[in-house]
C-alpha cells in the first residue's frame, strides 16, 4: 500500500470530470466568534452530501473489471460514495452497515442503486460480513481506509483548499479512519509546508487518535453519536500518513453539536456531526487560532433524524 502526492495529481484528472470544486467561504459573524479568519469548505455540497465521493469516483475509475462490483463496509458516507461511483460506472456494489444506521443514508445508497445489507451493533461486525460476502461472491472488498486510490481522491480536496490559499496558517480536519487528514498532510507538505494540518476526533470513539498518539494500530469503543467519526479502529495506511500531523485534538459529542448550530447560525449550512468536528475544534481552542487563517473542513451534510431535531433546540 503506497500513496503520494503523485497520486493526487492523476486523482484530480478524475474527480474534475464528475465534480465541480466546492465552494470556500469565510462568514464575518463565525470569524468574530472564533477571534479568527475562518474558511468553511463546503464538502457538504457534494452529491452524496460528504466528501468521500471523490475517492468512490477514483477508485472506481482505476479498476480495470469494474463489472466485477464491489462490496464494502461503513457508517454511511463512505457507502453513499461507493454506491455513486458504482452507479456513473454502470458497477454492481453491496455495503453492509451497522443495524442501528441513519436511515437517511440508508435510503439514499440505495437510491444511488446499491445493496445495502444491515448487520451487527458495530463497524467491525459490518466488516466481518463485508469479508465474508466477498469471499462468497467474488466481488472486490474496498477498505474504508486502507485503500490507495480513496486517499488519491480525497486527497483533491485539499488541492483545492491550498492551491486557493497557500497562505494558511493550519487546516482543521475530522478524522474517522485518517484517510482524508491522511491525504491532507501529504498535499500540504508539497502545496504549503508553513500549513499545520491538524485532526479531530470525537473523545467518545478514539481510536485514530489514540492509535496515533500510541503508534500502534488500536481498536477502541464506539460511544459517539457522530456516525462519520465512529470506526472504532485504526487503519494502517492513512496512520502511517497522520504522523505528520502537527497536532491531534479530541472533542466532546456536546461541543460538536454546539459547532453543528453555530454552523447552521453562522454559515447557513447544514453539517452533519463529523463536518462540524473540525470547527468544534477551533471554537474550544480559541487561543490557539486567534488572529490565524484557517480553513475548517465541513466534511458532510448528512445529519440524522436526531441531528435534525438537535438544532431546532
Ligand atoms: C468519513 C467521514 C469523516 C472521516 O473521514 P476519514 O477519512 O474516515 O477519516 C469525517 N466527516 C464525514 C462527514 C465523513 O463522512
């Protein structure tokens, strides 16, 4: 497994043939509350309402016997982008998810035309299922995180970010299985070396960061509600990338939905739970980034039910 900047540069050649780039903006009413110049990327204007479609598209475009489909495992955005890409490429596609899935993007994976099957409380009872399928199908097994060509694609998001603004003084970025902070350390180092990138992830369902603090591969409990965030395992590839972060940050479920409606409030967008991890992050360390340029990361927009109902408190 390898990936590099080089990767990135053919991923963009992809991606731009399905996706415009997404807008960037900063909001003078969240800069005042930040105490800082504050650039939202607005993943959560993707067809698939996350940032993963740009991988699903440049994985699907390198394999060379698409027809013989995929199955893979997810919390949602990560199926939602499969089943896209599975669809503009006329491919077969099977993802198996937790039981307790947000039927919002359950709805929507099969809407793209996807298999969904529900099994098991967790991500890795999805992916012991996800295995033995393959196995019994023959279609190709896609790692969530330990799969090249999705770092490629992603990686495209911080092309565009730092090709606007190489000036940045840090981007913040939610980590489930590192693998879009994975990509971003790699663009920066090439595109701005002076950017600090710099993962969050919930306190509640740690795994990427402890793995990365401990450096060593570690499983740890789901007990988020923020389902982007919740992989309750580190990934080998994009942990390999994450030790160029400059820094790690955990945040509570509480402030993430504090950063959810400061979002709404603030930058007319809807964030799901992990799209607003990463300004949760800048609003609890506000020392930290004041007078800096930043971007924050709005991942996705696929808020649950219970999300929803949150920000109408
Ligand atoms: C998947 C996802 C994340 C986490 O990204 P990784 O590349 O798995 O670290 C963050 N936010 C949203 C909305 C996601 O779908």
């Amino acid at each position: 497994m390898e990936f590099s900047y080089a990767a990135v540069e053919a991923a963009r050649e992809v991606v731009r043939r399905y996706l415009p780039p997404t807008p960037m903006w900063s909001y003078p009413v969240l800069d005042r509350r930040a105490g800082a110049t504050v650039l939202v990327k607005h993943e959560n204007t993707q067809p698939v309402g996350a940032f993963k479609v740009r991988g699903g598209l440049t994985l699907l475009a390198s394999l060379p016997d698409p027809q013989r489909g995929t199955v893979t495992y997810s919390t949602g955005n990560h199926a939602q982008s499969m089943a896209y890409a599975s669809r503009v490429f006329g491919a077969p596609c099977t993802v198996v998810m937790p039981a307790a899935a947000n039927p919002g993007k359950v709805a929507a994976i099969e809407a793209w035309g996807a298999e969904v099957v529900l099994t098991g409380d967790d991500l890795a009872a999805a992916e012991a299922h996800a295995v033995k399928l393959a196995e019994q199908t023959g279609a190709r097994l896609v790692s969530p995180g330990d799969t090249p060509e999705l770092l490629a694609g992603v990686g495209t998001v911080y092309q565009e970010i730092l090709e606007a603004r190489p000036d940045l003084d840090a981007i913040v970025v939610p980590i489930g299985s590192g693998s879009g902070a994975a990509a971003a350390t790699v663009v920066a180092a090439v595109l701005a070396p002076g950017c600090a990138v710099i993962g969050v992830q919930s306190a509640a369902s740690p795994a990427a960061h402890d793995a990365w603090r401990e450096k060593t591969l570690v499983t740890r409990p789901n007990r988020t509600r923020v389902e982007g965030l919740a992989t309750g395992r580190a990934f080998a590839l994009p942990q390999h990338h994450l030790r160029d972060l400059a820094d790690f940050r955990l945040v509570t479920d509480d402030q993430i939905a504090a950063a959810q409606r400061v979002l709404a409030r603030d930058a007319h967008t809807l964030a799901e739970g992990a799209g607003a991890a990463a300004l949760a992050a800048v609003l609890t360390d506000p020392d930290r980034f004041a007078g800096r340029t930043i971007a924050v990361v709005c991942t996705g927009g696929n808020a649950s039910p219970a999300e929803l109902a949150d920000l109408a408190t």
